[in-house]
C-alpha cells in the first residue's frame, strides 16, 4: 500500500471514530428545590450542611413564617414558607407527603421528619453531613426542545 493510500486508511478511520466519540449522551445537573434549601442552612460555610446544620436551618425557617407562634402551618403559610425556601409554592415535598398526620396542618416535627428523609437520601456516604456535589443531580439526556428552536424552561 502507499503512502497515500496509509494516509487515506487513518484519515477515514479518525473520521470514523471521531463520529462515534462526537455523540455523548448529553446529561445535565440540576439540584432540586429541597437540595437547595439543605445548601442554604450550611452556616459555618464549609460547602457541607451536617444534620445539626439541617436541623436549626428548618427550626430558623418554620419560626420564620410561623409568625402565630401556633406551633404549626396551614397549607397555604407552608406554600409561603416553600416560596421563601424552596423557590416556589409548588415546589417539592408537597405539603400533602410533609403532613404525615392528615391533620391539614405542618408541625415542626413533621417538616423536620420530611428534610431529614430527604438528607439521609442524598447523604450518599453516610458520613453525617450533605457536600454539594451529594446534592446535585445528574439527569441523562438532553433537555426537550419546546418547538420553537429553545430549550424548554421549568415552569
């Protein structure tokens, strides 16, 4: 084989694998609501929220918006207290999974419960304390095209 016949081979089979390597699966971070309201109450600033971190920041914020000191939310001070921590009213947990007893109300005991299930679940070592990189998220794929050439935004 010649020269340019070698060189002929490796440009077409860089070509090649340049074609499979040039389509990744796109993947994208996102950090869920509750993710960063467990960020917000890192308070010594190390970028770790531990469990006493987790546990004050929920008592600072439920007093925050308990301003009845009645010891409880209705549904609609727990939309607010999800608006001012977890960037919207409709944002997750729900009230509905966080209000354990039905009773249409949210004790401190019941929002400390539902955060305190969800840092065990992004606690992924188990050392007793949440790092960012623990609240992040990754999602496969790529993100829907909403039609008109842009990627769709949360709504």
């Amino acid at each position: 084989m010649t020269l340019a016949g070698q060189d002929a081979l490796v440009s077409q089979s860089s070509r090649a694998s340049r074609t499979v390597l040039a389509a990744p699966t796109a993947a994208t971070m996102v950090v869920a609501p509750v993710a960063m309201a467990i960020a917000g109450f890192d308070t010594d600033g190390d970028g770790r929220t531990s469990r006493a971190e987790l546990t004050a920041g929920i008592a600072r914020s439920f007093a925050a918006v308990d301003t009845g000191h009645s010891g409880s939310l209705r549904y609609l001070d727990y939309a607010e207290w999800a608006l001012r921590y977890l960037g919207d009213r409709n944002a997750l947990p729900s009230p509905f999974e966080v209000d354990a007893n039905g009773d249409d109300r949210i004790s401190l005991a019941e929002l400390q419960a539902a955060f305190a299930a969800a840092f065990d679940r992004m606690d992924t070592n188990h050392d007793g304390s949440v790092s960012r990189a623990e609240l992040l998220t990754i999602r496969e794929g790529r993100v829907p095209d909403d039609g008109r050439g842009g990627k769709r935004r949360g709504r």
